[in-house]
C-alpha cells in the first residue's frame, strides 16, 4: 500500500467533513469505510491489478474533498447536454438544480441526485447502495463511499421501461484548487425493465482535481441496461471509476466508456454472472496524446452456465501517451457452456507511444468456448495508400482511418442522440490531430 502524510491528511479530512455529508443513516457505512481506506492506502503497482499504473503522484497530491468552489457559468457547458433525456447536473460536486431536468416518468421509474435520495431512510435504498460495489479488497471504493455526496439514482420497478436515455454530467471548473471529488451512480433495473445510462465527465482546461467515481448496476432478469460513458476531463486531472455490474437471469448489459481526457485515468469494469443466460458486451478505448495514461481494466466473471460475455477495446495514441488494457475472464467450475471473447487492438501514431495489453483468461470449466487477441501496430501503409491513390490528401486519409478504427466501439449503439454524444468526443479529438 502507499501510505503518507496524504493518508492521514484524507482521513482528518472525513472527520471533518463526515457529519455535513448527505444521509444520516449513512455514517456507520462511511466510517466503516474510511478505516478501510486507512488500513490498505492507495493501490502500488506490486498488486498485480495495478502493474502498469503508477498512482504515487496521486497519493500524494493534496487533493481537498472540502473545498467549496462557486459554481461557474454551466451556460458554457451546454453542449455536453445529450437532446430529449432526462439530466442531472453536477458543478464541483454538487447538484446543479436549474440545470438539471427530469420529465414525466412511467409510473415505477424513480430519477433523483443521489442528495435528494438519501436524505429520508430507504429500507430499498439501504439494500441497495454499498451492495453492489463493496468496499472490501477496494481502497478506491472505500474512498468513495467514505466522501460520496452526489450522483445519480435511478431505480425501475419490474416491467418498466425508461423511454428517454438519463445523463449525469460532472462539470469540474475549480480554478486553482485542487479538488477531490467522489461521485456515486446507482442503477437498479427491475425484472423485465429497460434503460439506457449516460455518464458524462468534463472539467475546464487546464483544472487540476481528482475524479474517483463509482458506478453500481444491478440488472434484473430478462431486463437491459445500456450504460455509455465520455470521459472529457482537463488533461492536467485524474480520473480514477469502478462500475460494478450484477446480472440475473437472462439479463443483458451494454457498455460503451471512451477515454479523451485526464493525465492518468483508468476505468475499471466488473461483471458478474449470476443467473443463466445473462450477456454482456464490454467495449471502450481511449484517444490519447502527449504524456496522457489511459488504463481499461475489466473483469467478466462467469459464474453460472449458459452465459456469454464479449470485450473489444482500441485504443490510439500519439506522441508519448501509454495505454493499458487489462482483460480478464473468469469462468467457473460450474459456469459450462460459457462464450466468451476479448479484443484489444492498439494504434501508435508516434514512436513514443506504448501500449500494454494483457488479456486473461481464467478457466475452470470444460464445456467453454474461449477465445482472445491483441495487436499493437501504426497505421496500415497500404489502406493509406489506397486511399491516397483516390485523391486523398495524405491528413484526411489518416483521419479517415483513426476513425474508423475507434468507431468500432460504437458498433452495437443505435443511431441517436446518445451515440452522437460519444461521437462528437472522437470528433473533437479528431480536430486537434496533427
């Protein structure tokens, strides 16, 4: 573990802040989950999950989990805002409620700030937040439920469908403080129900703060869950989310998480399988530059027959910018009949740039069907000289190629207004290319 002078600083910080936090009946869980936090530290790169992440600049930053900064103009913001969904809206860690807009919803579909949530005693609620993402074996989550303060809610009653996407924006414009934020998303879809998540995250250029935020999705049986994340941070911030995914019964789950910003992140995913017939697909990827550090790190943890998982992940990078893909799979002893695939292809722009790709394959089973790849190369020479040969200039050719490439993340999400959202990031990176 790392523990120094940050350590301690982060838990004076929650004895501090600890009784401002929303939710009364959540303290015993946050003071649980400080001393968890305070016993392990931040994750070194001796825990193998983290070998290729190094986040001793972070720990020993002096990120404030106090700080309360004046919202700025979110007018500013507005083209992050994803047309006819419903949205929350939160600036420096904090709801924004005149931005923020939830219409009429079917009956048994429930949207709220996490804030708003649990400020009454939820039995449900109580069951549900904490549960799905434990603490135990996870410093980050642990940090995360200690200082949590808002986020997204969204739970369906069986049988209900969530006809709009819901988005949650995180704006981060802090100006010269160094803020530490932990935001919470909770998604529980009942049987038979149907939603699609978009998470948002964007700060003002040059802001340097720390975003550590977790995801919690519980998928019902025979329901769906589309979750979508952007990750536009500043360049100088560090983004440190979990999403954790359980899956009954016939359950299907879609992931799609692209990584433009931030100076260190990494994005885990963890799935598991408990009930047959369950699918998921894993796909995201990064588009990086300069000395930015992207980590995708998943876990697909069959542990039921009947189930199918997928992963395709690519990533871009240019200059001295590094990647990371961390697959893993699990299938155990009794999960027969698993189907399950992992693709990780990498596309270096620079001769600085490095990629690590580890896909993994845990196998307990004998009645599976496995299978994995990665590559790492640069651009195709003969694909741009076809493209060339046609009149191509030379810059236009290599966009047309980048995109592409990337764009097969995006495979599986229906045209509309949620997929165009990822798809201006691509676009937007895609203009400052050399």
């Amino acid at each position: 573990m790392t523990t120094n002078e940050n350590t301690a600083r982060i838990v004076d910080s929650f004895e501090q802040a600890k009784n401002g936090l929303p939710g009364t009946w959540l303290v015993g869980a946050r003071e649980g989950a400080i001393h968890s936090f305070a016993a392990a530290g931040f994750p070194t790169q001796r825990v193998e999950s983290w070998k290729y992440t190094n986040l001793t600049r972070l720990a020993r930053g002096a990120f404030d989990p106090l700080a309360e900064i004046a919202a700025p103009d979110v007018n500013a913001w507005c083209d992050l805002f994803i047309d006819g969904c419903d949205r929350i809206v939160i600036v420096n860690g904090r709801v924004d409620p005149v931005h923020s807009t939830i219409g009429a919803l079917a009956d048994g579909v429930s949207v709220s700030a996490l804030s708003d949530a649990v400020e009454e005693i939820d039995p449900d609620l109580e069951k549900q937040l904490g549960q799905i993402a434990p603490d135990e074996g996870a410093p980050l989550v642990a940090l995360n439920t200690a200082f949590m303060r808002d986020g997204l809610v969204l739970r369906l009653a069986p049988g209900t469908v969530l006809e709009r996407p819901v988005q949650v924006v995180h704006i981060v414009d802090s100006g010269d403080t160094a803020l530490a934020l932990h935001p919470r998303t909770l998604v529980v879809a009942g049987d038979n129900s149907q939603a699609t998540v978009v998470e948002t995250f964007a700060g003002a250029e040059g802001a340097g703060y720390w975003t550590n935020a977790v995801t919690e999705i519980r998928v019902g049986k025979n329901a769906s869950v589309q979750h979508l994340k952007r990750q536009s941070e500043s360049v100088a911030a560090y983004h440190t989310a979990l999403t954790q995914v359980r899956l009954d019964r016939d359950a299907r789950f879609y992931s799609v998480a692209l990584t433009v910003g931030g100076i260190l992140s990494r994005n885990e995913v963890k799935v598991a399988f408990e009930g047959e017939g369950a699918e998921c697909k894993l796909a995201g990827g990064s588009l990086l530059r300069g000395r930015q550090h992207a980590d995708s790190t998943t876990e697909a943890d069959h542990r039921v027959p009947n189930t199918n998982s997928d992963q395709v992940f690519r990533n871009v990078l240019d200059d001295n910018s590094h990647s990371v893909f961390q697959g893993g799979v699990i299938v155990r002893k009794d999960a027969q009949k698993t189907d399950s695939s992992q693709s990780n292809r990498n596309l270096l722009l620079s001769s600085g740039a490095q990629a690590d790709t580890k896909p993994e394959l845990q196998i307990f089973a004998d009645d599976v069907k496995c299978a994995h790849g990665a590559t790492v190369g640069d651009l195709d020479k003969t694909s741009m000289f076809y493209l060339e040969s046609r009149g191509i200039p030379p810059k236009q050719a290599k966009a047309l190629l980048i995109e592409a490439f990337i764009g097969e993340i995006l495979e599986d999400v229906a045209e509309g207004s949620a997929r165009n959202h990822i798809e201006s990031a691509i676009a937007n990176w895609m203009v400052e290319a050399k």
